[in-house]
C-alpha cells in the first residue's frame, strides 16, 4: 500500500513470478485511490489467472498471464445488492482450473463460473 497526502489509500497489485532463483517482475494491477482495490486477491493452481477484489466497487477484477504480463479479463460484480458497503470480494476463492471463482460479503458467498 502507498500512501500519500490523499485522504484515501492507493492500493494496487504487483505480480512477480520466480524465474531460476530470482524474482521477475510481471506487471500491476492498479486501482482508484480510496476505492480499497486489492484486499483481498487468489491465484488459479498454474498462477496464470488472477482475481482481486475492489470491494467499495463491489466486485473482483480478473486478469490472465499472457507472456510476461498481466492482461485484464473482465469484471465479476456483485448483482443481489446495491450496498455499497456490502464488502463484496472481501475473501475469495479460485479453483485450480481458475473457472470457477466464490467471493463473500456481508450478505452470503456467491459463486462465477465461465
């Protein structure tokens, strides 16, 4: 987390990934300051899909390894609950495959599949 004179946090998330004994960097994954991107984050079994949560939005980013970066995907996003504060993305899951994500909030876990 960097933090500035801003009033909100800016949050991101960096991806590195282990290349023979040395970490390489692969890119970031950034959100808008003060709108708590990256509380929470999963990876798939291989590491090549990644979701991170963007809870004050309500919903969870995905982005694929594609070479050395990171490309966006989509978004899931929280349909029940026009609550904002409803903590969407707060924990989260992903399967091995990476197809099959679950993200909690205040109000249950829901469940995406591709």
């Amino acid at each position: 987390q960097y933090r500035t004179n801003r009033p909100f946090p800016i949050r991101a998330c960096y991806v590195y990934e282990m290349v023979g004994g040395v970490w390489s960097y692969l890119g970031v994954t950034a959100g808008v300051a003060g709108k708590w991107f990256g509380g929470a984050f999963e990876t798939d079994a291989t590491g090549s899909i990644l979701a991170v949560s963007y809870t004050s939005l309500r919903k969870v980013q995905l982005y694929k390894r594609v070479g050395g970066t990171m490309e966006y995907l989509g978004d899931a996003v929280d349909q029940q609950s026009a609550d904002l504060g409803s903590k969407f993305g707060q924990s989260l899951g992903l399967s091995a495959d990476g197809k099959l994500l679950a993200a909690t909030s205040i109000y249950g876990t829901y469940i995406f599949t591709t």
